[in-house]
C-alpha cells in the first residue's frame, strides 16, 4: 500500500508546491481535487489536467484517483463525460462520485432504486472509458454509509466500473467494524480513505451532548496500525487517500501543523507492517 494525500485541504498551492510537499513528506502522489480556485478546474480540465500530469509523473509520483466537484454530476451530462475521459486520458484510474443524501420527504427503498439505475449509468460511462467510479462510504444520512448500504446499491454492479471508497473514520462513526465491512466488501474495495472521528463530550443546559468531530489520525475511533493490518489480510494492496481534514483547521498552516505529523504516523504503521 502507498499513501497519496488529497489536495482540497492544500488549495492555495500549484503544481509544483504540490510535488515539493510530496517529495519531503514521502507521499507516492495525490488523489487530485478538481474544483475552481486549484491547478485543475472541471471547466478546464482537458487543457490543465495534461500539463499538470506532465509535472507529476516526471517527478516520479502518481495520480491514481480524482475528486472531481462537490456532488454527483449526472452521467447523462456531456460535461461529466468530458471530465472522465480528460481523467481516463491522463491515466487517473479513479474517480470519486459524489453523494446522495437521505431526508424522510422520499422513501429510503424509493430512493435506492433511483440511485441504483444511476449507478448503472455511471458504469457505463466508467466501462467505456476504462476507469473506475468510486463510491465513499460517508456516515450521517448519506445513501452507502457503510459497507452494508453501499451493497444495497452495488451488488449487481462490475467492481471494475463502480468500487468501494472505504473510509474507516466514517465507519467508526456509524459502527460497523473495519473488519466486517472489508468482507462484505470483498472484492469491490478501490480506495481507502485515512482520516479519523472521534467524539467530544459538550454540557448545555444541564445535559451532556456528544459531538463528532474529525481528529489527528492516533486520537480518534479508527485504529490505523489494525486497520492497516485488516487491509493487508483482506488482499487490499492499493493507495490510502490522506484527506488533512481536523476541527477548526480550515488554513493551510493549521492544517499542516497536523498533517505533516499525520503522513509520518501513517507511513510508519506501513513500514511496520510490511
């Protein structure tokens, strides 16, 4: 397994910001956000993506995954298609589909059903252009919360076109164990997500109320050296996205004061369990 970081937390930075950070942290490369306001934007990426990708692979690092948007873009849009066979043409193997949200307005079983033909889609938007649709195990109201959702959703599905993005962290927070979910899994599992959840205890008018929150990677509800161990036995082999997302640290600088730290945690617990 290699570590990547996502890039939405380091926004302000080019290119070759990007490689420095990767070369003295000892990253293998980047899941890449594709938003406006970074190096590749969704509206420019078939011009930005191949100068980028230029830079990142004569640097020795990779690209295996991308972040493109903030939510689902429709598979029937000819600007998804674009995106994807810009990422399918650079050689970016991955990319992450947005979320589906549950309110008590639509049914749950109703909504599966909408969600499942779109996935169908998204598999064959992924099949013909040779790449993988990632789906994120989120936790709160999200459709594929866990891994016994998301098979509510890809059970019928060609793991080569729509994967399992495992977030351990979230997993902690809605309580099915990391070991579980990569069985039921098995198989489909094309990207781990590191970060970590944890709870903080708060008192308001007299009553105690929990609060999640995300923390440094050896404080919270994840256990990174089993789960890296539990990877390993269950055959994954692939990239672990670092996300550098923490409470109250919405700045690079903050966010580098526990990223950094992070990133060398995390590569040791992969060096030790080689």
């Amino acid at each position: 397994m290699q570590a990547i970081v996502f890039t939405k937390m380091l926004k302000p930075w080019n290119a070759e910001q990007l490689i420095a950070f990767a070369k003295e942290t000892g990253l293998a490369g980047f899941d890449l956000c594709v938003r406006d306001g970074y190096p590749v934007t969704p509206k420019e990426i078939a011009a930005q993506l191949p100068v980028f990708m230029k830079q990142v692979r004569a640097a020795g690092l990779a690209v295996p995954m991308a972040t493109v948007g903030g939510l689902a873009m429709p598979a029937e849009d000819p600007a998804t298609e674009a995106a994807w066979a810009a990422c399918a043409e650079a050689g970016i193997q991955g990319i992450k589909l947005g979320y589906w949200v549950w309110s008590p307005e639509q049914h749950y079983w109703d909504q599966v059903k909408v969600i499942r033909k779109e996935l169908a889609a998204y598999a064959k938007l992924a099949a013909k252009h040779g790449i993988t649709a990632l789906f994120h195990t989120h936790s709160d109201p999200y459709y594929g919360l866990n891994a016994s959702a998301l098979m509510h959703l890809l059970h019928d599905l060609d793991p080569k076109h729509v994967g399992a993005y495992v977030d351990p962290a979230h997993l902690g927070i809605d309580g099915e164990p990391l070991e579980m979910a990569l069985d039921i899994l098995r198989g489909r599992v094309a990207m781990v997500a590191v970060k970590n959840s944890h709870y903080r205890k708060e008192t308001r008018d007299g009553r105690v109320h929990w609060k999640r929150g995300v923390c440094p990677l050896p404080e919270g509800l994840a256990d990174w050296t089993e789960a890296v161990k539990l990877l390993k036995r269950s055959g994954y082999d692939g990239y672990l996205s670092v996300h550098g997302e923490y409470d109250g640290r919405h700045e690079l600088e903050p966010v580098l004061e526990v990223l950094k730290p992070d990133i060398a945690y995390l590569l040791k617990i992969l060096s030790d369990c080689k």
